[in-house]
C-alpha cells in the first residue's frame, strides 16, 4: 500500500515540474492544427470543383511544409520569450 501512495505522490510532483512544458506545448498543438484543418478544407474544395492533380499537390505540400518550419522555429521562439 505504501508503494502505491508513494508512486502517486512521485507522479504529482512530475505532473507539476512538467507544468511548464505543457503550458508551452499546448499553444504549439493548436497551432500545428491550424495549417492541417485549413488543407483538408482547402482538399476538400479543391475536391468539390475538380481542381486537378496538380492543385491538390500543391497544396498538400504546402499544407506539410508550414507546419515543419514552424517546429523548426518554435524552440528559438520559446527560448528567446524565456531570456526576456
């Protein structure tokens, strides 16, 4: 029983030092979502109106590409607000 108690105060204190990280987190999914709501709309348009092989290309493309630079910049972002 001991175990048990001690485990669920050792997962307490790691929830609350990972607070931090989840507050910075929670931001970066709703902003990744963001790009990948906006291509399946934009697909699905495209879609509606028969656009072609090539639209759809493109736009997936970009759909993928915006997000990727914008994990590769958002730990510069974070780093820089926590210097300030």
């Amino acid at each position: 029983m001991m175990r048990g108690i001690c485990a669920a105060i050792i997962a307490v204190q790691a929830a609350w030092a990972a607070a931090p990280v989840i507050t910075e987190l929670r931001p970066r999914g709703a902003e990744l979502g963001r790009p990948f709501t906006l291509t399946a709309i934009v697909l699905t348009g495209l879609d509606l109106v028969e656009a072609g092989t090539v639209a759809t290309i493109v736009v997936q493309v970009a759909g993928f590409a915006i997000p990727a630079v914008f994990t590769v910049r958002y730990p510069e972002h974070v780093r820089s607000r926590q210097d300030s």
